[in-house]
C-alpha cells in the first residue's frame, strides 16, 4: 500500500509584537541575568530567549541553512552591538571610579596624600613621634649610646682621668716621650762610651792630626804656585803670557811691522779711498758722457723732419698723444674759422671725452713761436680764441726762446693759463703735461660747480698751485744748467727728484679730476 501522503500544516502570519510577562524561577538564568546590568537586562534576555527559540526549531528540525545563517548575522550583530554598550558601560564606570580616586581636586587618593603629607599630617606626626620630639624613641636610642651616660661619652670625656680615651692618650704619650727623651740624652752623654757623641769626639782626634799635616802641605804649594822665585809656578806663568800678550799687542799697532794689524788696515783703507776716487771718476766721466750724449741728441734732433716742422704742428701731435690717453679728441682747427666770422684765432681745440668729468667741454690752444708776444697780448689773443672757438678753458703755448722773460714756465690767470715749451728740450715737457692736466681740471670746475665738491675744487686748486711751484723750481734748475760742469751731480739728482715729483703730482691732478665725474658729477 502506498503511504498516505501528509499534508502540509498551514502557517498563521505572526503579530508585529507581543508582550510577555515572564515570572522567572531558574536559578541559573537568574544569575546570568543579575550579572547584566539593569539598563540593557531586557535586550540581553530577548536576545537569550531569541537564541534559545531557535535552538528549539533547530531540534524540531524546522530551521533551513539560509534563515539559520541570516538568524547567526543577526544574533550577531545583536551582540557585538551588546558588547559595545557593555564596553562603553564598563569603561564609563572605570572612569568614574579612577576619578573618584585620582581625581586632582576631590580624588579619594589626593585626599589620602593631603592628609598624609599635610602640615601635622600623619606622616609630620609619626616622624614627629620617631625622632622629632626630646623623648622620641630615636633621641632615646642615641642618648643610650652615645648620650652623657653612655659608656662612649665617658671614654671621650676630658675630665675623666681615669678610664677616660683621651687621659690613656696623654698617660701613653708622655711615656712614649719620656723613653725617647731618656735615650736621646744617652746618646749625647759622655760617660756613655757608646753614645754618638763619643764616637764623634773619638773620629774627632784620630783625625785631627792627619788633617794637620795635609792643610800645612797644602798651604805650601799654595806658597809655591804664588812665588815669582819658581819658574814653574802659575804666577811666574802668567806673567811670562802677559808680557807675551804684551809684545804681540804692540806689535799689531805698529807700522814698522809690515804685517801688523795696523798695517794692514792702513792698507786697506788706502785701497778702499782709492776705489772710492776711481768710482767717483768714473761717475764724473759717465755724467759728462750723458751731458754730450744730450747735447748730440738736440743736434740730431735739429736735423730731423720734427725740427722743421712748424711750431704749431709740434704742439698738436704732442697734445693729440696726451688726448688719446684720456680718450679725448685733439682737432687742429688752424686753418678753419671758428664762431666769429672770417676768425681763425685758435689753432688746436681738444674736446673732453665721454668718460670724463665734464663731457664736450673745450679747451682752445693758441700757440706762437714768434718774437712781440707780452703776457697781456697773449691774454686779449686767449680771449678772442675762447670766443671764437667756443671753449671753456684756454691755453697759450710759448715757444721757450721767445717766451716774455717775467713769465713763469707755467701761470694761471683764471680761465686762461700761459706756459712756455720747447720741443727740442725733453725736460720742458712736463710743463706742457701740467698745462694739459690744469685745463681738464678747469674744465671739470667750470663745467659743473656744485657747493658740496668745494672741498675736492679746492684740492684741485691746491695741486695746480704746487705743479706751479714745482715748474718755477725746475726752470730755475734748467737756468743752473750752464754751470753744469761744476754742479753736474746735484743738477742731475734734483732734476730727477722735481721731476718725478712732477709726475706724481699729475697723477694725482687726473686722478682727481676724474674722482669727481664717480662721486655724482653726472646727477
């Protein structure tokens, strides 16, 4: 027979909700839920009767996989978030129980350690108790060791003549004293045959005689080596070395001895004149030679192409050469009219460069090597050469030979300077170098005058006035030069020293007047 197939039991659809009144009387699931607190008792006991209706299904077989799986995640999900309010739970109560006794201000331990370490606190009192008080149990301990009755005190009391440390010291060291007093005054006492000091009085005599004897022999040598009468004695040695001495030091300063030391520096000081003589000859032909060798050069030079050229051309190539040094242009503007009609008065003009302290400013040069020319006639000539050319500073050239006889080598008349060269005389350039570093540093005044460079104008001022004075001193010593032959020397030496004083003092001039074009001539 086939069985009877069984019919599915039909499901009611459960309520949302239910409330259950529980009246529990399991002893062991009242202790497992007196241990939650009462807070989250409730969702703990759900969770556990949720738990143990499924374990009953899971009996009865009515639980499939999936809804026990979804039921595990629920469950545990339900209980990570109870163990989370439990955590947070046990953590909050721990926080209030560690600031109920660490609290800084109401903490039980604070509490405790305030009364503990408190003014009169109880540790203040029971050290107070030990050893703070007279008859505390630590000053009662000392004073039993080591207090007025104690067996320590009594040793180390000084009155205590008896038994006391420091009468056993004296009592020992005056013994010990005593004994050594004792011995040492048997050492030294003569009715002790062994005692030092009869030892030493028995080493005194048996010596004495000996060291008698030897001093005495002692002295007599002595005697002996003083004595003039023993030829071998020191005394009669040392005078024969002496008088030795004697005879050769005098021999030494004699000029009878060809050898001596005096001879010799005779001869040495005969020699080193006559040097001296032949080096001063020698010095006195090389100066005559230089003298003629000059004077040839002049006579040579007179032959040249230089010499004939004319006086003004000279000028030209001589300051164009000192132009190019200061990038200046030198223009020889003879042959050309100037600023006034049908006017050539101004034979050279030479224009400050770029680079210098006053830029395009002009300097006119009228030279003349003719005879007629005063100083007021080269200065209405100057004049006119200012004008005509347009320049702020200007130079009249006199050929040496012809130049007025007051004039000095170099002079000054405000704008206008007057200087005396000649070509031929190498020594006079240095006047035209100066006329050539005034005019600049005229120029560089004229140009631009600002009140806070008057202290810089008035160096300016001060060094042309010395290149003055040194050029009136060096054509004073060219004047010297016709007595060379007897003055030749000093000649010689105090024209080398004016002129590179000369040349210093130039420098100095250019150096200066290009100073001021950096330190704000250009604002």
């Amino acid at each position: 027979m086939e069985p009877t197939p069984v019919k599915p039991v039909a499901r009611r659809t459960p309520p949302a909700q239910m409330v259950l009144t529980l009246n529990i009387q399991d002893q062991d699931v009242i202790e497992e839920l007196s241990k939650v607190p009462e807070e989250t008792r409730q969702e703990y006991a759900l969770g556990a009767l949720r738990v143990g209706i499924l374990a009953l299904r899971q009996v009865r077989g009515e639980l499939d996989v999936q809804r026990l799986r979804d039921e595990s995640q629920q469950l545990l999900q339900q209980l990570a978030q109870h163990f989370k309010n439990h955590a947070e739970s046990v953590q909050k109560q721990v926080e209030q129980a560690l600031r109920e006794y660490f609290d800084p201000n109401t903490g039980r331990f604070q509490e405790r350690v305030q009364r503990l370490l408190a003014k009169d606190g109880e540790l203040e009192r029971f050290l107070r108790e030990k050893i703070g008080s007279e008859n505390s149990e630590l000053v009662q301990v000392l004073d039993q060791f080591v207090g007025k009755e104690s067996r320590l005190f009594r040793l180390l009391d000084p009155e205590n003549q008896h038994d006391g440390l420091i009468a056993q010291f004296r009592n020992e060291i005056e013994q010990r004293l005593k004994e050594q007093r004792e011995a040492v005054l048997r050492e030294f006492s003569l009715d002790n045959a062994e005692g030092a000091l009869s030892r030493f009085i028995q080493q005194l005599q048996k010596h004495h005689g000996q060291l008698t004897e030897d001093l005495e022999e002692k002295i007599d040598e002595v005697v002996k080596e003083f004595s003039l009468d023993q030829e071998d004695s020191a005394l009669s040695r040392l005078v024969r070395k002496v008088e030795k001495a004697q005879q050769q030091i005098t021999a030494e300063f004699s000029l009878d001895m060809e050898n001596s030391a005096l001879a010799r520096l005779r001869r040495e000081l005969l020699d080193q004149l006559h040097k001296a003589q032949e080096a001063q000859h020698k010095f006195q032909t090389e100066v005559q030679a230089a003298l003629q060798s000059l004077h040839v050069r002049r006579q040579v030079e007179q032959q040249t192409t230089k010499h004939g050229l004319e006086f003004e051309q000279v000028v030209y190539e001589f300051l164009s050469r000192l132009a190019s040094q200061h990038n200046d242009v030198a223009e020889n503007v003879g042959d050309t009219t100037g600023a006034v009609s049908r006017c050539k008065v101004g034979d050279i003009v030479i224009t400050l460069g770029s680079d210098s302290a006053a830029p395009e400013a002009r300097i006119v040069w009228e030279c003349k090597a003719e005879q007629g020319y005063t100083i007021k006639k080269a200065l209405e000539e100057l004049d006119k050469a200012l004008e005509n050319r347009e320049a702020q500073i200007g130079v009249f050239v006199f050929r040496q030979d012809v130049a007025p006889d007051e004039l000095d080598p170099l002079a000054r008349y405000g704008d206008r300077i007057l200087v005396c060269w000649n070509p031929e005389d190498p020594y006079t350039d240095v006047n035209l170098k100066a006329a050539f570093a005034v005019a600049r540093a005229l120029c560089v005044r004229q140009e631009q005058y600002q009140a806070e460079f008057a202290q810089e104008l008035e160096a300016l001022e001060e060094q042309i006035r010395v290149i003055e004075t040194q050029l009136n001193t060096l054509d004073e010593i060219l004047r010297w030069s016709s007595t060379i032959n007897r003055n030749a020397e000093n000649i010689l030496r105090k024209t080398r020293k004016m002129r590179e004083a000369l040349e210093d003092h130039l420098e100095v001039l250019t150096q200066s007047t290009e100073a001021l074009r950096s330190q704000g001539w250009e604002q």
